[in-house]
C-alpha cells in the first residue's frame, strides 16, 4: 500500500499516472500548495524539501520525496515500466533525467513568467519561452519515427507528459510539433493517463493537444 501526498501539478501527476499504470493499491493525500499545506511539519517529516509529490511505502516504511527518484522507486519495485537491461535502463533514465533537469524547471519558469505574472519581466519572459521551445524541438525529433520516448512505453514517458499538458501556459501550439502532439494523444488515450491527471482531484477538462 503505498501513501502519495500530491497536488494537481505535473509533478504530482507523474506519479500517480504511474500508479495507475501499476494498478497498485493507494491512497492520495491532497496537499494544497496554493494553501501553503507543503510546509507544514507533518508533511516536512515526510518531504524535508518541502514540496510535492512524495510518497510513504506502508511495506517497507520508506519515505521517499521528488518525483524521478520516486518513480525509479516505483518502477523498479513492480518491475514495469524500466527495462532490466542496462542500456534500455540508461535510456529510460537519460530521458527521465531530460525532463527532471530540462523540460520541468524551465516551464515551470515559463509558467511562472508567461502565464502567472506577464509583462513583469520581458527578458525571463523570453528565455524560457526560447528554451522550452527548444526542449519541444529536441522532444518533436526524438519523437518522430517512435510510439514512445523509448522502445517501450516507459515513466519516461509519463514523466514528460503531464509536463507536455501544460502546453498553453508555456505558449506552444502543438501544431508546430506534430511528433509530440501524435505521441501527446496516444498517451491521452490511456485510461490509467486520464484517472492519475484527475488525483488528487478534477480540477479542469484535460487539455486535447
Ligand atoms: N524536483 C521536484 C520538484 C517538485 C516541485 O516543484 N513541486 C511543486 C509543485 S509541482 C511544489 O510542491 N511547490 C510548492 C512550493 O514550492 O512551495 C520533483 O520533481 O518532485
């Protein structure tokens, strides 16, 4: 049984996609950010960096903060979703890692700039716009010729896609990248995708692409 302390963020979508994808049994426990909720001394026990998601594995009592490291966790206990072998493991992790250190700060920066506060700071304004566009680009061409980031459908593929959700609020049209909005909707159409966008609650249609 396994606690996840989330919110409706693509970080805490990661992971509860996955555990759809598991199909394993747990339970989420919504902690609002927008409430300051993350820095409470409860959940600072559990999560010393103060943010969402992380989760308690009731089995073992492993209490495990930041989202790569929890679905490395996840994957490898279940032994789904990352391959045994180690250059598909490398693979995988490569890519997980693209998204921890590329895709997930700057548009999260992006978001922060361009959707939360315009007009405030036109230079951060157009670097993030610029460089998550050039993530889009590297994510289009790894895309183009494949059903999925690697040879199989992997959490790097459910890392990069609740990040790829939020499109609008980075102002990228998927249009300009017709290999990441093929592989965008494919996921979409999993029903495992749909349920873990929806923990710890619906807070909006999910965008089509
Ligand atoms: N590298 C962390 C980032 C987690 C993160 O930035 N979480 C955000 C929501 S997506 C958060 O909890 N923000 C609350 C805060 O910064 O106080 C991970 O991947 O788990």
């Amino acid at each position: 049984m396994i606690d996840l302390y989330t919110w409706t963020t693509p970080n805490g979508r990661k992971v509860s996609i996955l555990l759809e994808e598991l199909g394993v049994e747990y339970t989420a426990h919504p902690i609002n950010i927008g409430k300051d909720e993350q820095k409470t001394p409860e959940f600072l026990a559990i999560s010393p960096n103060n943010k969402i998601p992380a989760i308690v594995d009731r089995e073992t009592d492993v209490a495990l903060m930041e989202s790569g490291a929890i679905m490395w966790y996840l994957a490898d206990k279940y032994n789904k979703f990352l391959p045994t072998d180690s250059t598909g493991r490398a693979r995988v992790m490569e890519w997980l890692m693209w998204q921890m250190g590329g895709l997930g700060p700057m548009a999260g920066q992006a978001h922060h700039f361009l959707h939360f506060n315009p007009g405030k700071a036109p230079y951060a304004e157009d670097r993030y716009r610029t460089e998550v566009r050039r993530l889009y680009d590297v994510l289009n061409k790894r895309l183009t010729g494949r059903d999925y980031i690697c040879d199989e459908y992997s959490i790097a593929d459910m890392a990069i896609w609740p990040w790829v959700s939020r499109h609008e609020w980075q102002q990228i049209s998927l249009e300009e990248y017709p290999s990441v909005r093929a592989w965008y909707q494919r996921l979409l159409a999993r029903e495992a995708v749909q349920k873990g966008y929806h923990v710890p609650k619906v807070m909006g249609e999910i965008p089509q692409g």
